[in-house]
C-alpha cells in the first residue's frame, strides 16, 4: 500500500522516504497543494513496469517482467492451478498439429 505525505513532510524527511522506496520496494504519493499528487518510485520498479508495458504479452520478456512485478509486491501473485488431466491436456499437440 502507498505511503501518503504532504510535499513538506517529504522535503523534511526525504531522506527516510527514500530508503523506504529503495529498501522495501515503497511507493510514496506526495499531495501537492492546487496540483495532481506526485509518486516517487525505485529504478527497479520503474523499469520492471516499463519492461511489461513494451513487451508483447504472450512473449518471454513479460513473463520476466510480470514475475518481478508480483515479486515486488506489485501485482497480485498468479492464483495456484490444480493439474487435472484437462490442465495438461493443454500442453499436449493436437493431432493435426504432429
């Protein structure tokens, strides 16, 4: 969950607000008077995020990028599947494909 703070809380802290972004993968929402509020995240973040926003979905690369997301707390974890016959019939090529 987001840590909110107002824009001088986080200038007179910015020191703690930044190593909890860098060491607990935080996410902080400055509120700025008569403005949008602003998000401070970490390198890693930031580039886990742009890695699964450029790749093609079904492709390697947002597999690797989603899984860092869902490490990070992110993204929710992928629900467990019960293997059942059916499951693993998925994996098995279809007779015009052989």
């Amino acid at each position: 969950m987001p840590i909110a703070t107002t824009q001088s809380d986080f200038r007179n802290h910015i020191k703690d607000y930044l190593d909890q972004v860098n060491n607990d993968n935080q996410t902080v929402l400055i509120a700025r008077s008569n403005q949008r509020a602003a998000a401070v995240i970490s390198q890693d973040q930031l580039n886990a995020l742009l890695e699964a926003v450029n790749a093609k979905e079904d492709s390697l690369d947002y597999a690797i990028a989603r899984d860092k997301l869902i490490e990070m707390h992110i993204l929710p974890d992928d629900p467990i599947v019960k293997p059942t016959d059916d499951y693993w019939n998925n994996f098995k090529p279809k007779e015009n494909d052989k």
